[in-house]
C-alpha cells in the first residue's frame, strides 16, 4: 500500500501566521486570550491550549480587562476594537492581509457611496463575514449560496457592490455575478469585486486532481470548518470512496481492506502533523 499526504493541504498563510504569533506571545509565560478558535480545527485548539492559550467568545469580551487578546486570521468587526481600546486590552493582530485588505476595501465603499447596496458572498455567522459586515455597520446583505438570490431582500434598482468571502468557490461567485449582472436595473452601477484567495480557490482543482490519484481518500479537518466542507465536496465529486475525520483515532480498519493507495489531505486549518499522524495511523494498522 502506498500512502500520500497531499502537498497542497494545510495551513494557508493566514493560518500559520496567527498560530506562529500565538506561540511567540505565549513563550513569554504571560496570559493571553484569543477570541474565538485560533482555528477551526479542536485538535490543533487543544495543543496551543495546553501552552496557555485561552480562548473566549464575544460575549466574554466585555469582561475582559488590563491583558491582552489575540485576533485570530478571520478578522475582527470595527467595535471589537473599539472594546478592547475601551478596557485597555493589547490586541495582538492576526488578521489575515488578505482579509484586512477586503475589510478596508468595504469600508472605503460603504463611507463613500452610504446609500448603495453592498452584498457579501458568504456564509452567515462565519467570523470572517461578521467581520466584513461590521464594515458596514451592519447594513451588508449575506448570501450563501446562488439559489438565495431571488428570495433574498436584494434591491434590483439601487448601486450595487458585490464582495467575496475570501474561501468561498470561484465558480458559484461568478454565477451569482452573472446574475446580478442581468437583474440590476438600467441606470444604476453594478461592481463586483473578485475577492476570493487565490491560495484557497487553487486548492479545489488540485484537490480534485489529488482525490482521482488513489483508491481512498481520507480527509482531516475539523467539523466546524467551512473551508473543510468545500475541499471534501470537492473530493467527494471525483472519489466516492472518500472518509472525513478529525483525528487518527477515527480510522477504521476495514476501509483499508483491498486498498492499494491511500491518499490524505486537508483543509487550511488541517496541520500538517496531524496529517503525519493519520498516515502513521494507517501503517501501523497495515501492519499489525
């Protein structure tokens, strides 16, 4: 049996920036808090919680008082600063560039044109579109998916703004701007804003590209990833025998029998030593 570990999974960026930062600070034996999963992965959460890592939610914000917090490389809305600043709490900032560069992009439009319609492809309650949203003050209107155009609240006669969540598929963003393109009035502006991370969107056809090469593909992320959910459906629709999981632990037995070449990968937030410790997992199965 041969196993593979895809080269082109893993932490995008973003991610190892936040995760480099976070040990950094946290070598200096003082406290630090990260809002939110540093990543949605809860095994690699697990590990930066054991070197002191503390992570709270945004209802816990306002209590926080005289330390310092880490922004993890989702990006923040406008009054999470202001509430740290309020509290005298040091942000320690990892947002990712290219989001940061997005957040300012949608401000810079939403302060010039108050009056136009900004739409943000992505999905609802993702850190990184509460973010781009807060831009706004909260006036964006989220779509999820293609098929929520026409029963959405969208104006068809007004200036509109199309962004990007920055992991979402380039394909189901140009149907949308296909769409919009046709339905916006006469007379008013339609713009839309390619703002998908090139790094993130080269994965899907690579992905697919890895899944067609093995008998098997074992997947490994975290359950609550949204960038995880697309690469798996990607897997999904080019190897039926595909197995998401978590951890090394969740590998069975017999989805190895009669298999001749297993191949793993991941998400953004997928670390390369789990990755390691699934294909360890597999030998030592294979061997006993």
């Amino acid at each position: 049996m041969t196993i593979e570990i895809d080269a082109g999974s893993g932490f995008c960026f973003g991610v190892t920036t936040a995760i480099q930062k976070a040990e950094e600070k946290l070598a200096d034996g003082n406290k630090l808090y990260c809002l939110g999963d540093i990543v949605h992965n809860g095994i690699e959460c697990d590990r930066l919680k054991e070197r002191g890592l503390i992570t709270i939610g945004h209802d816990e914000l306002s209590n926080l008082h005289n330390t310092r917090m880490l922004l993890r490389a989702h990006g923040e809305p406008p009054a999470t600063y202001s509430i740290a600043k309020q509290n005298n709490v040091e942000i320690i900032d990892a947002t990712c560039p290219v989001v940061l560069a997005l957040q300012r992009r949608i401000r810079k439009q939403y302060l010039e044109a108050p009056d136009a319609q900004i739409i943000i492809f992505g999905k609802n309650g993702h850190a990184e579109v509460m973010g781009l949203v807060g831009q706004t003050d909260g006036n964006a209107i989220v779509i999820e998916h293609y098929e929520e155009l026409l029963s959405a609240s969208i104006n068809f006669n007004c200036d509109t703004y199309l962004y990007s969540q920055t992991t979402k598929s380039l394909d189901e963003y140009r149907r949308i701007v296909e769409f919009l393109t046709n339905h916006i009035k006469p007379g008013h502006v339609f713009r839309s804003f390619d703002t998908i991370c090139r790094q993130v969107a080269n994965r899907m056809d690579n992905i697919r590209a890895f899944a067609k090469k093995h008998d098997l593909i074992l997947f490994v992320s975290g359950r609550k990833s949204s960038n995880g959910k697309v690469l798996l459906n990607e897997c999904r629709k080019v190897n039926n025998n595909c197995h998401h999981l978590e951890c090394p632990d969740e590998i069975q037995p017999e989805w190895l029998k009669d298999i001749h070449s297993v191949g793993i990968c991941g998400a953004t937030s997928t670390p390369k030593w789990l990755m390691e410790q699934c294909k360890a997992e597999i030998s030592r199965i294979t061997n006993s």
